[in-house]
C-alpha cells in the first residue's frame, strides 16, 4: 500500500511540470469519504479560476487466508471556482475517472478482474482557512459503467450502466496550497 500511495504522488508531483509558462499555484491534499476510505488530490492552477484536478479513489490492497484483492482509481478532471464569498468558492466541474479490481480466491485459485468508467460533474464548496490551507465538502454525480471477465471470459451479470447522484458518496477535503518555480 505504501508504495502504490508513494507512486501516485509521484506522478501527481510530476503533473505539475505540464503548466504553463508562468509561475502557478499547486494544491496537494486528502479528500475523505469516510474514515476507511480516502483519496490523494492534487490540483494545478491553469488560468484564472481553471484548475487541473487529479486524483487517486478507493485505492487499496486486501489480503486474507482465502483471498487477495486490488483496487486501483484514477480521475482527472478539470474544476472552476467561483468566489462567493471573501474566502468562500463554488467549485465545479467534469471530470474522468476509470478503476480497476483485481480479486482472488486462493483456494480455486481464480481471477476476477473488474473495470468501472465513470464521467461526473464535481460540483462542491471551499473555504480557505489561511492563504495556503483549505477544506472543502464535493460531491460527484456521475454516469458509470462497469464489466467483469474471468479466465472464461466476461461474467455473467456483471456488466452495467448506472448513474449516481454523487450525494451518498459526499467527502470532505483538506489541501494545501503552495507556489510553483518559475520557469
């Protein structure tokens, strides 16, 4: 688990070379769902209010004396901000997610790999504590499909379309704000 969270901040820190010519604000940080479930976040300042959002969901390795399980999610997106208040933002917009599952059950020693898609609309508030600290609460509506194969192929049942409301998976998120290099 650890070298998965350290991987994805690495490419998170990475993204942040593709801005633009100008100095630009970074924020990294943790959004949580619930207290077993937390996502890495990391955005980078575009244009005005446009930022560039990546980030790492239901990311976690299980092992147990019948099964192992992986869970891999990844999202990016594009976010805009709208001052409402002196600290206060409307933040919203798309964003792109896709996740894979890989389980096992050691004693039949079978496979199950599972792939979800998903197109969403982040839509939430923020609210700056200091200039470089902020928390926020998001949620992300979304239409999603998902499918499952095994070594016999797809599973029976397993494929789908569904739509969420976003609501009844609403997080909170802290982040913190810093300056990038000129360059």
């Amino acid at each position: 688990m650890k070298q998965v969270t350290a991987f994805l901040v690495l490419i998170f820190l990475m993204a942040g070379d593709l801005s633009a010519q100008t100095p630009t604000d970074h924020e990294i940080g943790f959004k949580f769902n619930n207290f077993r479930d937390f996502s890495l976040i990391y955005k980078n300042h575009l244009k005005d209010n446009k930022y560039l959002r990546l980030r790492s969901f239901n990311t976690n390795f299980g092992l147990s004396s019948f099964s192992s399980s992986l869970n891999l999610g990844v999202a990016v997106g594009l976010e805009n901000r709208r001052d409402l208040r002196s600290k206060l933002q409307l933040i919203s917009g798309p964003e792109l997610g896709a996740f894979y599952s890989r389980f096992n059950v050691k004693e039949s020693e079978e496979v199950t790999h599972s792939y979800t898609f998903q197109l969403g609309y982040v839509i939430g508030l923020q609210y700056a504590v200091k200039d470089n600290i902020r928390f926020g609460f998001e949620a992300i509506p979304a239409v999603s499909t998902a499918f499952s194969y095994d070594e016999d192929g797809f599973v029976d049942n397993s494929n789908s379309i569904s739509f969420t409301n976003g609501w009844g998976t609403a997080s909170v998120f802290a982040v913190y704000t810093f300056s990038g290099k000129e360059k």
